[in-house]
C-alpha cells in the first residue's frame, strides 16, 4: 500500500510539471491535493530511512498504518510480544514525528 500511494504521488507530481501548451489555474482543492502528496513522499523518506536503523519499527509502521492490522495481527506477523511490538510502534512514532517536523521547519 505504501508504494501505490507514493507511486501515485510521484505520478501526479510529473503530470504537474509545465508542458507549456496549457495554462491551468490551481484551485483550493489542487492546493490540498499537492500537500498531501508531499506529505506521503516525505513520509516515504522517512520510513526509508527508519528502515536504515531498524527494520522492524519500519514493518511495525507499514502493517499498522498502511495494511491496517491490530496491534496483535501485527505482533503475529512479526513474530513478536505485544509488549515488544508497543516499544516499537511508540519509538516509530516518535522518530517518525520528529523526522517528520524536523523537515517541514527546514
């Protein structure tokens, strides 16, 4: 799911590119549009680099929030405790959010 949605957010962001045979004007709802495409490709980024120093907060991220699972399909799928998969899920977030606001002050 993660990739359809940053596949998708890439896409819509080459088609914006100036052809130069079209003026188009931007509405409201093409500004929102654009800002949770940047959103999804920022998150991409970081997961990416989350993933770089650990792995399972990574999956942790993509079954929870991108599939859906419950705390514990996800600690199933993962082979891991409950406990262990809320440290990982608490220490994702956290890292995420702080990735994630650190980008959008620069």
């Amino acid at each position: 799911m993660r990739h359809i949605l940053v596949d998708y957010a890439r896409a819509r962001g080459a088609k914006k590119r100036p052809d130069h045979q079209l003026a188009i004007s931007l509405s409201d709802v093409d500004v929102a549009a654009d800002e949770r495409e940047e959103d999804v490709l920022a998150l991409d980024e970081a997961l990416s680099r989350l993933e770089a120093i650990d792995p399972r907060a990574n999956h942790v991220v993509e079954l929870r929030y991108f599939t859906g699972l419950s705390e514990r399909e996800t600690a199933e799928a993962l082979g891991v405790s409950i406990s262990t998969l809320k440290r990982d899920w608490t220490f994702a977030r956290a890292w995420l959010l702080d990735q994630l606001g650190s980008s959008s002050h620069s």
